[in-house]
C-alpha cells in the first residue's frame, strides 16, 4: 500500500517525492543482464577491456537479454571462466 499524507496533493508536484516513490515501487520483469556484454567491455574470456586482472562471469556479460530463466547461463559462463583461468595459470580445472 502506499502512504499518503494530508498533502498529498502538494506533495506529488516535488520530485522528490517521485523519486522515492519510482526507486520503492519501480520493477522489472527480467532478470537484469547485459550490461558489460562480451565485445563491448569485455572481450571473449570475460577479461574487462582496459582494465588488467578483472574478470566478469555472471549474467552480465550476456550479449542479450534471454528469453528464458538466467540460473542455468550463469552457471555455464561461470564454469566456462574458471576454465578460462585455469589453463591461462596452468591449474587442473577437472
């Protein structure tokens, strides 16, 4: 429920007002991803572009959001990563 005190009315005309509102109420129906795709701030083994020794392996490197629940691509590009990393410093990843 939302609250709304008795001036309201002269409450709705401050931004403020509707900034606290948007960032209590405000959602998504998706999963949020894509935000550091692969190509565009890191490259194909989820190194970040310009910046050394920093990887990103979660849902955030997808190029696209899926159609679909994220658990399972996350898990993917998390294995993947690790792999990535121990051949790159010669560990056995099995």
């Amino acid at each position: 429920k939302v609250f709304l005190p008795k001036d309201a009315g002269q409450q709705l005309e401050r931004r403020d007002t509707w900034e606290r509102y948007l960032r209590g109420y405000a959602t998504t129906n998706y999963h949020p991803t894509s935000s550091c795709s692969i190509g565009k701030v890191v490259d194909s083994s989820c190194k970040v572009m310009d910046v050394a020794g920093l990887r990103i392996a979660d849902a955030s490197v997808f190029p696209n959001i899926p159609a679909g629940n994220t658990q399972a691509p996350c898990i993917m590009v998390g294995e993947k990563v690790a792999d990535m990393v121990g051949k790159e410093h010669s560990l056995n990843t099995t």
